[in-house]
C-alpha cells in the first residue's frame, strides 16, 4: 500500500463535500435549459432559485442580488470593470485575479503585519477620483483578517464604491454584506465543499451592471450564458455542509500545535488576527521548491501560496509586500479542512523536522 494521503492545501480547494454530491447527482434528472419556458426548463429554472435563495440567506442579502458567474475569478472581474482601470484602487496583497485589472500605482499600502495602511489609505483616497475600492476579506496566502469594514467608510466617505474578494472568507468567517459595507462581493463554491467552477457576485442593490460578456439575457441581463446548473446545484449543497469550516477550537489547536513547534517568529503575520484555517511558516534556509517536493514525497499535500499558477510555484507577493525579501522563498502554506486530524498535524510536523535534519546535515 502507497502513503496515506494528507491533504493541507484546503485554500487551493476543498473535497467535494457529500452533500455537493449528493445535489448534482440529483441535477442529473434536470434536462432542461432554465432559459425556457416549458416545465422541464422551470424545473430547472426553480432549482437554481433555490439554491440563490440560500446563498442570499447566509449572506444577509437578497436573492436579486446574486450574481452566478464561473468562479471567483469572473466575478471579481465582473465588479472590477464596472469602473475605468484608472479608477480601480486596490490592496497591494490581492489576489492576482484582482491585481492583474490594475495599475500598480494605484496600490493601496499594506503594512509589515500583512494589514493594510488605514491611514495610507486614507491619504490616496481621499485625493484620487472616485471609483472602485477591493480589499479582500481574508488573505489568500497568510490567513490575515482584513479591516473591510473600515477600508470601506473610509472609501464611501470619498465617493468610492468598495469591492472584497470573500472567497477564503466565506465559511470561515460570519459575512453579513450591509455590516461589511461593500458594495460587491465575491464567493466561491470550490473552497467550502462545492464544485470547482462556480461562483457568484453580490451586487448591491438598485446597482445598475454592465455585464461583461455579450449574449443572452440570464441573470437579469448581468451574466450572460446559459446557467451551470450542476455547478449551481452543488454550491448549494456545500452552503448545507458550510459549518463544517467555520472557525471551532479544533481549528485553533491545529494551528497553535504548528505554532508552537515551529516558532511564531517563523509564521507570516503571526501577530495579526487570522483565521485558524490558513497559515504561512518560513523553514530558514530551505527554499519553498524543495519542500514542497519532499512534503509530496512524504504523501502530504502542501503549497506554496495561490493555486492559481498553472502548477508552477511562484513567488509570493504578498510575503513581499511585507517585506519579508528573500526569505519569503522559504515560506509553505497550510490550509486545514473538516478531514484535518491532529494526527496529521503530527505527521507534518514529523516530516518537517525530517527536511530540516536534512538540509542542516548537508550544510
């Protein structure tokens, strides 16, 4: 028999949950376009209203305010492009699908703890011409909670709407969108249990979107395409299992278990609130590239930041801005799941201390 498998990079994406499963496998029976207007097309049309009911209700919106797109990618750029690329202003630690719209002068500062600069934030904004403001809620790399809900009085106050990328927030932090105060919200089904593929954009209500494709007149004209049906219908299915994610002192011991071994000064952003489920530790002296080969070797599944590289481990910008230089190389990302034991913990950490033997031997 091979090694057992462990799985620590729930931030990249999470198993399908059952309940996911179990809802597409029942989509199966649904033939019909939702788009059409006999019954096979309603059947399908009130299955997906079901489900944007749901994520409505955990978000403290309305269903007309949900927006189905393709993932987190498409509905950030959804919100994105709803305002002129000079008048996009965004956290310089977002998520390339966020960066990669903007214009590097138009970075909002962050400071050595991985949070952003209020009151450099403050000082751009108030001087740049109204438009978008994104700060994502919980960060990709570090698991650092983000003041939205400041960033974005501050933001209104000068004329801006505010944009957060959700996607490692949602299911691991409670998210009422009025308290949060921004005007766009992107989720993502793949993180919490859902299929890969599927997400949405909340838009504010009374908001009048320009859609970014052309076609067809779905979602209210603001999402053209004929709908995912399964990939919707699995969402709702892992919004059934999402307290299985949220924040619990399980979560907390498995993190502090990798704190405490490790050493804090070796974790990104350690005297930062964060959520439990994510976490960056630095092994002095080893690149990132030699201990993901030796940790998969080992059968555990870690990362080096975003998935969203085409399978190439890339440098982690957010570590940079940080000002964390070189040494940002030799930092590996965990991210814990419902299937994550304290025995795994221990089996990292097992071969942690194996790869670290190693590279001090060879010195």
């Amino acid at each position: 028999m091979g090694k057992e498998l462990i799985y620590l990079d729930y931030a990249a994406t999470a198993p399908l949950a059952e309940t996911a499963k179990t809802a597409m496998a029942d989509g199966f029976a649904l033939v019909g376009n939702p788009s059409s207007v006999h019954r096979a097309g309603r059947a399908a049309r009130d299955a997906i209203s079901k489900v944007r009911e749901q994520l409505a209700a955990a978000l403290g919106t309305t269903p007309g305010q949900v927006v189905f797109t393709s993932g987190g990618t498409e509905a950030n750029a959804l919100a994105l492009t709803q305002v002129p690329q000079s008048k996009r202003y965004v956290s310089a630690i977002e998520h390339e699908a966020v960066l990669s719209w903007t214009l590097p002068a138009y970075h909002l500062p962050v400071t050595a703890h991985g949070i952003i600069d209020l009151e450099g934030a403050q000082a751009r904004l108030s001087s740049w011409e109204p438009g978008l403001v994104s700060l994502m809620l919980v960060n990709n790399a570090t698991g650092i909670i983000q003041p939205v809900t400041a960033l974005a009085e501050i933001a209104h106050a000068h004329g801006h709407l505010v944009h957060c990328d959700g996607v490692q927030a949602f299911g691991k932090v409670p998210i009422d969108i009025a308290t949060l105060g921004a005007d766009f919200l992107t989720v993502s089904a793949h993180k919490i249990g859902g299929p890969k593929g599927i997400g949405a954009l909340i838009v504010k209500d009374g908001f009048a979107l320009t859609a970014l494709l052309q076609g067809g007149g779905q979602e209210r004209r603001r999402r053209p395409g004929t709908e995912n049906v399964l990939g919707i219908l699995g969402f709702g299915g892992a919004l059934e299992a999402i307290g299985d994610y949220a924040g619990s002192a399980h979560y907390d011991a498995l993190q502090a278990s990798i704190e405490t071994h490790v050493g804090a000064a070796h974790v990104a952003g350690s005297a930062s609130s964060r959520v439990p489920h994510i976490l960056s530790v630095r092994m002095a002296g080893v690149k990132n590239q030699l201990q993901l080969m030796r940790f998969d070797l080992a059968g555990l599944c870690v990362s080096a930041g975003s998935a969203c590289s085409s399978g190439k481990v890339a440098g982690n910008h957010v570590l940079e801005v940080m000002g964390l230089g070189e040494s940002a190389e030799e930092y590996i990302r965990l991210s814990f799941g419902p299937s994550t034991t304290s025995r795994h913990i221990a089996q990292f950490l097992s071969v942690w201390d194996d790869i670290r033997a190693s590279q001090k031997a060879a010195a």
